[in-house]
C-alpha cells in the first residue's frame, strides 16, 4: 500500500487524483495540501467526506502524513520550493506542474542527482501523447521536416505548453529540413524548441481542452498526427503509473516521460 500525499489537491487534476486515490486499493491516502486548509479532502474533490482535512502549511501536512510518495498539481511559481521541501524529506515526487523553464529543468536534474532522489517531472501523462512521443523517437530521424502545434485554451498560463517542448524533444536532431521563406512578421514559423518549429494557438476553448499536432515530411509524404483530450480524466492512468514506478527507480533518477518507467 503506496501512502499518497496530493499538493494542489483542490485543482482541476489535484481532486481528479484525491478521488482516484480513495477508490483504489493499492494506495492510500495520506493528505492533502491547498489554499483552503481545514476542508476535507473528499468533499473538496466533489465526493464524500473521508475524514481527512486539507493543510495550508505543506511542510506541516507532510511531516504529519508521512506519505510515501507526493504528487504535485501546484505552480510552477512555487515548485522550486516545493521540490525543495521534498528534496529536504527524502520524499520521492510525481510532478504534473508545467511552465519550468529547461534550464531550471537542468538544475533541478542535478539535485535529484546529487541528492539520490526520486522525481518524475512529467508534462502530460495522457496515454495518446505519450505513445507519440515514443512514435517521434522511433521515426523521426526519417521525417527531416518536423513541427508541432498546440492549441488551448486562452486561460492557458503559458505558451508554448510543456508537452509541446517535450514532443519537439522526442525528435531525433530536430528538424533539419531547409525553409527558404523568410519571415515577414518575427516568430510567424514558430519559435524554435530542441531544433523543431513550435506554435501555440490560444482560443476560449471550453474547460481543459487541449491538443497537440504534429507535422513530419519528408520528399513526397507528409504525416500528421493529432490528439485531443477534453477532460483531464485521461491523465490518471499516466499518473497512478508513476506513482506505483516512482519509488522502483535508483536513487538519483529524474523521468520526463511515461515511457522511461520500466514495463508492466
């Protein structure tokens, strides 16, 4: 039985996890960390109430819970130090939280190093799009024209999302193909992300919409593949695998996508 601590347990995929959590037989869970301490945890998640109140003080909750492993739906405005505080407890991470930059990506991969710590630092954790990325690292070196579009919607905190970066990333010496347009307006090919073209379209989409495009060419064949997720719904499976994998991993070990777990 895997003890669960939620951070951000009050979020659109934080209660989606704290549901999910009391429902499965394999973990258990421990607490929970949010803006609105002293709410229990059940009822903030939309379900019944499990007895367990939400903590305001992360540090507290946690030396109170004694959790196994976190997950982390915060902001990437506080996870610094979030990362930090675990690092601190010896506590393994699965982090949903997008908007790091790479090089702060960098530096939190040398701590995790240097500390023999355990995070999963993982963008999206949706089936589609991890299969997709294993795809572009299987294929992509055939394909020399390469890039991605995503689209969501306009509350969107940052641009271009973090899956995007990390499809761009999936992508053998990016995308080598020659443009001989010059552009007219600055950025309208798309900023350049791991050597791949990246744009970001932002629209009133409803709710957590989301979708990824990629586009690869090659002389006489050009392949597109898209996916779209309307609910946030379809990352638990991804996450609930990390959770389970996290802790299996050697010291020391930080993972960017599902496919860097071990099978089964």
């Amino acid at each position: 039985m895997i003890r669960l601590f939620v951070s951000g347990a009050s979020g659109n995929v934080g209660r989606l996890v704290v549901r999910e959590a009391i429902l499965r037989r394999d973990v258990e869970l421990a607490g929970g960390f949010c803006l609105e301490g002293g709410q229990d945890l059940g009822v903030l998640a939309g379900t019944d109430p499990v007895g367990l109140v939400a903590v305001s003080d992360l540090r507290k909750g946690l030396a109170a819970s004694s959790p196994d492993v976190v997950v982390d739906f915060t902001s990437a405005v506080v996870l610094r130090d979030h990362l930090e505080l675990y690092a601190e407890l010896g506590l393994d991470a699965v982090v949903g939280t997008t908007g790091l930059p790479e090089e702060e990506i960098r530096r939190v991969r040398d701590r995790v190093r240097d500390r023999g710590l355990r995070l999963a630092l993982i963008s999206n954790f949706g089936l589609g799009i991890n299969l997709v990325m294993d795809f572009l690292a299987a294929v992509g070196e055939h394909y020399p024209y390469v890039s991605v579009l995503e689209r969501h919607p306009a509350s969107m905190a940052n641009a271009p999302s973090g899956t995007a970066g990390l499809l761009a990333s999936s992508v053998p010496g990016g995308s080598s193909g020659e443009v001989a347009s010059r552009e007219v307006l600055p950025g309208v090919l798309g900023g350049n992300a791991f050597g791949v073209p990246v744009l970001s379209q932002r629209m009133p989409y409803p709710g957590p919409y989301s979708e990824h495009e990629v586009t690869l060419g090659r002389q006489d064949e050009i392949l597109r593949i898209s996916v779209t997720d309307f609910s946030s719904s379809v990352y638990l499976e991804g996450i609930f695998r990390a959770v389970r994998g996290v802790g299996a991993l050697p010291p020391g070990t930080l993972v960017r996508r599902l496919g860097e777990f071990p099978k089964g």
